[in-house]
C-alpha cells in the first residue's frame, strides 16, 4: 500500500485521532493523537493490510521555537510482509510531555523509549523499565532538549571549562579540584 | 478498546524472587574481554543457570546525536566514522546517502560504484572480524589470526585509497574523498582471487563446518523469526533466522539491484534455525557475496568513463527545510538515519537507528535460561560493537 491508502486506511479507522498528515514529506506520516497511540500502533502492527510488524526507528525531536512549543516522537514503521513503510507522529506539550509506550506492541520499542527518555524526558507511561539507558543514573536534565545547558561540574569534576574558566586559566589562575586540574597552557613552549 | 498487553519485567519480578533460592547476581564487564567492548551485564543466576539478564549500556556514550547538532553536515561525517569503529565506510555512507537524500542529490555512476566497492570490502573485513573474535570467544585462537590477516590486506586498499585504515572520513555528501588510485583494480583482483580460492574455502574448512565449532553453537542462542523481526534485528542476525530479507535487495540504493548476487539465509543445517551458527555462517557466506559484487562492480570501474569524485559535492551543504528517514545495509545489519533540517547548515536532529543497538534490545530474552558459558556465544553472534550501541 502506498503512504496515501495506509493514511486514508487510518482515518477511516481511528477518525478524529488522527490529527494531521505529513504525506509529501520525505519520509511520509500521519499525526496521531498522544493518547491513542497504543492502540493505533497495535492496529497498524495486527491490521493483515498494513502488517507493520518492524519498528525501524523511534526519535524524539524537541522544537521549542514552534508556535506552540512542541515535542515530536517519530515512529517510524516498516512491513517483512508487504514491504512498505510508514511513519506516526506524536506532537507533545513541553511541558511534561508524556504518552502511552508501544513495547508491547513491538519489543524493540522497549529501549528505543528509554533512549528517549533519557535523553529527551519524554515519559512513556506503562513502560516497564524506564530508566536511563545511555547516561549515568544520576545524570541530571535532558541533553536533547534544545535549551539544554552544560553542567560546569559533575561529581566535583569540571565538565565544560566556560569562557570565564579559560580566561582566568589562562590569566595564570589555577582552577579546579581533584587531580583534574585545569592547568593553563605553556604558551611560550609552542613556538 | 485494544490495547497491547503489558510487558512484564523479568528482573523485578517479585514472585519469581520469592519461590527461587539460591540465586547470585553475577556482573560480567564492562572489562571482560568477551563483551566486545564496554557492554556490562548482570546476570541472575541459579547455579550454571541464568534465570534473568539485565545489560547495562552508556559506557561509551560520546554524544553524537549532540554533537551533530551542533556542526555542519560534512562534520557529522568524521563523528559518524567512529560509531562502528569495524565498519566505518558503512556510517558515512549512510549519513551521506540521508543528507543526499535531503538535498535530492544524485551521485554520478561512477561514485556509486566506487561506493559499493568501498562497502563491500569494508564488509568483507568487518565480518572478518565479527567471525574471527567470535572463535577467539568460544576458544579458537588461530582463525583469529587467520582472519585479521586477510583483513590486513583490505584495510591496506583503504589506506592506499584515502590514506586511512580505520575511520575514513572517505563518503561525503555528494562524492567521495578520493578516486581511487592507478592499479587499485588489479591489486583488488588479486586480493580477491586470493579470497575465493584459499581464504573463504580455508575458513569454511577450518571454522564453520568443523565439528567441534558445530556442536558448540547448533543449538545455542535460538532467536525465532517473530522475535527477531519484533525486536528489529537485521542484517545477518535476521537472516540467521531465516527471514530472506536484504535491504540491497528489497530497497536498492547506489544501483545495487544491477548486480547479480544472493541474498543469504540461515538455512539451520545442523540445528534449530536462528541458532549462534546460523547466524555466523550467514556472515561467512554473505563475505562470498560480496566478493561476487566486488569482481562485477571491478569490471565496470575499467569501463567506465572515470568522472571527478567531487563534482555533485555542494559548496555549502544547506538541505532545504524537511526530513527523512533513510537506511542502509550495512555490515552489522539495517542503518538508519532520521535526519531533520531546519534549512541552516547544521542538521536540527540526527537520530541513528543502530543495528548493533536493537540486536542488544533482545539480549535478554534469548538469555533467559542458558548457561553462563554459553552466554558468551550469544554475546559473540550478535556481533555488536559497543561504539555504535551507545554513540
């Protein structure tokens, strides 16, 4: 089936959930409502015409500049049995964004959320192992996220030497803890 | 209303830690020398028995998808070298043919097929490596010599070619980083003369259809079709389980469909099929393939009108506003790129789908209930590379 009869088969199905269509893009989507994801995922997977039986990808995209600010998971889906491929949309509030985990629709799903998480804070409710998955435990914040700032320690260590940092540094300063100094640059040795 | 059963959580299951006894929580890594890299795991165990497995990944984490953000789109290229160290012509590549894709370019024949050169030799040494560690794994040494040998050979063309032997840099956006140069043709003829008449039947004779390599791996580590394709593994792990699918067949890129060549399935000789031989074997015998586009592709670079490399490059690499979701075959199975550009000059999302990472995601349900040696074997089948796990 091509991207526009999976769209038409889905509206036909779900209605009002599915919310908007990507169908000229590149890679062509539907958006589905947050809420109804499960389900449309578990149609799209067992529905004998669409057969969507491979979740290639899923990725968050953060786009804090949008009117209104918006994060995006992308589901991109793929069929061993009739070899089309598809895509859905989930657009998210910034604010605690959060919706229902597909993991029991596909397995690989399991830590493709977690990444997402961790990496993004998008929380996927009824996941049953939500943890970090790339970062530390203890890892504070959400590097994905587009208004994500260095930390300037992490456990006492210097994680990023700011612009202030490098010039007290190279003004002779001596700054840092531990044995990780951060020791200025012999200039005059370099020729 | 439908909606998917819940998944349970093996490792916390509380029922299952009240009626057991006796059971030891065993860490394996990140340091052990047969987890291919930094991969930790935790292991349940009941004696020799793994009751629940529990990987632990991040120990390599270098912030690519970060790091793209934050250079321009040749600059991702280097960063994409390093995710799988083994096969780095395969991570470009696939960058490329994404941003490519983006900016609707369209490579000269001549560059497609100087790419496709490129991929197949980078393949034929990545699973040279995947299978020659893989013996070192399960207490073979010297095959491991045997084939980082013949790998030697290839990774000299590459350095011959772009100066490098590990991390390329060599597929940019448009064109490659360098033609080849005068007699690479005949030297790779001869590297793969060599490869078709003594190294691949050596390799079957001496590894794969030994009978003690058989009877240690036949029946380990079986992953079924449905598991496979729910937990998208690909590449030669999905062809282990006897799914004949191919992306250089089922979705040609580079005009890999004028090329005469098999696609190969696990056929589960001497045991259940999916098994760690399966899969392994699918790797051996994908390397014969490959020398078979090899010596087609070499033909036509002799006649073919050489054009410059770097003519379609763009100056500045600027894609126009959209995205796109582009996959290739490489080594280690499907590699996907979701790329979103805002139409600046640095992409505003990179995601990488990583084989090695989603192979990683089934871990745990083949180990459930095998022996800690074995463990080991699985580890190995899957052939992954922490660098591309965790970027």
């Amino acid at each position: 089936m091509d991207a526009k009869a999976i769209h038409e088969k889905l509206v036909a199905r779900f209605g009002e959930k599915i919310a908007g269509e990507g169908l000229a893009a590149a890679s062509p989507f539907a958006v589905v409502a947050p809420e109804a994801i499960a389900e449309v995922a578990l149609f799209c997977k067992s529905d004998p015409r669409l057969a969507f039986d491979n979740l290639m990808c899923l990725s968050g995209v953060d786009y804090p500049k949008e009117n209104p600010p918006r994060m995006e998971v992308a589901y991109h889906l793929y069929s061993y049995v009739h070899l089309h491929t598809f895509a859905l949309k989930v657009l998210l509030p910034r604010e605690n964004p959060a919706l229902p985990t597909v993991e029991g629709v596909w397995g690989v799903a399991n830590w493709h959320e977690r990444e997402c998480f961790d990496l993004l804070g998008i929380v996927f409710l009824g996941h049953s192992d939500l943890r970090r998955i790339l970062l530390p435990d203890d890892w504070e914040g959400h590097p994905l996220r587009k208004d994500w700032q260095d930390p300037e320690y992490y456990h006492g260590l210097h994680v990023k030497p700011t612009q202030q940092m490098a010039e007290r540094a190279l003004a002779g300063e001596k700054i840092g803890v531990g044995p990780f100094d951060f020791t200025p640059p012999n200039r005059s040795n370099q020729g | 209303m439908a909606t998917p059963e819940p998944v349970v959580n093996e490792w916390d299951r509380q029922d299952r830690q009240d009626l057991d006894t006796d059971e030891m929580v065993l860490n394996m890594g990140p340091q052990h020398p047969a987890t291919h890299g930094v991969l930790r795991l935790e292991l349940r165990t009941d004696g020799e028995v793994v009751k629940a497995a529990r990987p632990h990944i991040g120990y390599l984490h270098r912030c690519f998808e970060k790091h793209a953000e934050n250079v321009d789109y040749p600059g991702v290229l280097p960063y994409a070298d390093r995710m799988d160290y083994c096969a780095a012509m395969g991570n470009t590549l696939g960058f490329a043919l994404a941003v490519e894709k983006l900016h609707n370019l369209q490579v000269s024949p001549y560059v497609a097929t100087l790419r496709i050169v490129m991929a197949e030799l980078q393949r034929i040494a990545s699973h040279a490596v995947a299978v020659g560690t893989y013996t070192m794994d399960i207490g073979a040494f010297t095959p491991f010599l045997h084939l980082l040998r013949d790998r030697e050979k290839i990774l000299d063309l590459f350095e011959w070619t772009c100066g490098a032997r590990l991390l390329y840099n060599y597929n940019w956006i448009g064109g490659v980083s360098h033609d080849i140069p005068e007699g690479f043709v005949r030297a790779t003829r001869d590297l793969l003369r060599e490869f078709d008449s003594v190294t691949f039947p050596e390799l079957l004779d001496l590894i794969i259809h030994n009978r003690i390599f058989v009877k240690r791996l036949a029946s380990v580590g079986v992953c079924s079709k449905e598991l496979a394709i729910s937990h998208d593994l690909t590449g030669p792990n999905l062809r282990g389980s006897g799914v004949p699918r191919d992306l250089r067949k089922d979705e040609p890129y580079l005009g890999y469909e004028t090329y005469d060549f098999d696609v190969c399935v696990g056929q589960g000789q001497y045991g259940p099929l999916g098994s760690c031989f399966d899969r392994n074997w699918v790797r051996v015998v994908e390397m014969r393939e490959s020398s078979k586009i090899l010596h087609q592709a070499l033909d036509r670079l002799e006649k073919m009108e050489r054009t410059p490399v770097q003519e379609k490059c763009p100056k500045r690499v600027k894609p126009p506003k959209g995205e796109a979701y582009v996959r290739s075959e490489a080594p280690r199975g499907q590699l996907g790129y979701y790329v979103v550009s805002d139409g600046n000059i640095n992409p505003y999302r990179v995601k990488v789908k990583s084989p090695c990472f989603t192979a990683m995601s089934v871990f745990h349900h083949l180990a459930r209930g095998m022996m800690i040696a074995d463990i080991i074997a699985l580890i190995g089948s899957l052939d992954i590379v922490l660098g591309e796990i965790d970027r």
